[in-house]
C-alpha cells in the first residue's frame, strides 16, 4: 500500500501543466531558477516557488545553492527517462525557451574568480567526469593520476595529485565547471601554455594552439 501511495502521489505531481511545463524546461539538464522557471511555466514566481518545493521533496528535483541564489534540476537520469517516457506517449507542448542573460562575448570563455568558466569549462568538465580521471567525495572531487598525460600536456606534474576541486554552477551554461585548486591549475596551465588568452572583463580567448589540442583529447 505505501509503495502504491507514493506512486499515486507522484503521478499527481507529474498530472499538473505547470509543474510538468518546468520539468520540461530542466530536461535539457541545466539548472534554473525559480523565477526562470516561472516564466518557462507561464505562472507567477510565488507560485513556481509552491510546485518546486513539493518536487523537491518528492524526489523529481535537486537544489543548487551558489551564493545566495538557488537552482534547481532534474534530480537525476532516472526522472529524465520518465519524462521522456511519458512524452512519447503523448506529444506535450514545449515551454518557453530560457534564454541566457550572459553576453555572448563571455559565454564561449570567461574567468570565474580564478577558474575556467564559460562553455570552454564545462567541456572540459564533462570530458574529465565522464572518463573516470576524478573520485567523488560528498561536494568534492579529486583529480586522479588517471588523468596524468592530459594534465602532464599542460605542464600539471603527476606528483600534484590527486587534487582537489569543487564543481561550480555555470552562469551562463547552467552546467558545472571546476574551481578550487584544480580549477586554479587548470586556468593557470592554459594561460601559461597559450591556450587561452586573457581579455578585459573576465573574457578569454581561445587560441588556434589551445583549440588543436583540446580536439585532440576530444574537448
């Protein structure tokens, strides 16, 4: 009887056109905000905030905190493969687009603090999560020598890891990119390597160099 309570409870939620217009929204796997999310829903901020909490606790959804702002996103593959299962049933209509407020001169490659933001981080992010070169701790990961000819390429000696990083949500991208020391070496190496090139107001510049060898490594 519990099992099929709670199977009641969250088709219930699912059953709603505006908490399912925002979990549209988040299957292209970034993180929103509330009010984002409102106007992918068409409702009003006070009112998203009342759906995403109950999402929340139901286990459809996972929170961001960067700074004093919250984002939310799908809590994981399995609520995205239910929601693509539902949607081939039935065609349900798209939300409104949400559209970055980040300059496209700062979206392809930017400096965020002392790290790589930007599309250009969270490439390298998903490149390096998604070969096993890093261990996961609770918030942090680790930087293996499983990644020690990507890193030794860049100047990174082997004798420096594991090294630590934090994954930090991207601005622009709404995906992860990597600060703390990792992020740091990292940002360090391709300005010293001639990867990437400085500019005014956080902008970097990839250059020819940086983006033969990054296609390289399949970046």
């Amino acid at each position: 009887m519990e099992e099929s309570a709670a199977f009641s409870a969250t088709a219930a939620l699912l059953g709603d056109a505006s908490r399912a217009a925002m979990l549209l929204a988040l299957l292209d796997g970034k993180a929103y905000t509330a009010n984002e999310l409102a106007r992918a829903a068409d409702i009003t901020p006070p009112t998203a905030s009342f759906h995403l909490d109950k999402m929340l606790k139901a286990g459809l959804l996972a929170l961001v905190r960067q700074g004093r702002y919250r984002y939310f996103r799908l809590a994981g593959p399995d609520v995205a493969r239910t929601l693509e299962s539902i949607l081939s049933l039935q065609h349900a209509p798209l939300p409104r687009q949400i559209v970055s407020s980040c300059p496209p001169r700062l979206r392809e490659a930017r400096t965020c603090f002392d790290h790589i933001a930007g599309a250009l981080g969270v490439r390298i992010y998903r490149a390096i999560t998604s070969r096993g070169w890093t261990t996961h701790t609770d918030a942090q990961f680790a930087i293996t020598p499983a990644a020690t000819d990507f890193l030794g390429e860049l100047g990174i000696p082997r004798d420096m890891l594991p090294v630590k990083s934090t994954p930090c949500l991207d601005w622009s991208e709404r995906e992860f990119h990597f600060s703390g020391d990792f992020g740091r070496l990292l940002l360090q190496a391709m300005l010293s390597k001639r990867w990437v090139l400085g500019g005014k107001s956080r902008q970097l510049t990839m250059t020819e160099a940086g983006q033969r060898r990054l296609a390289a490594w399949e970046i």
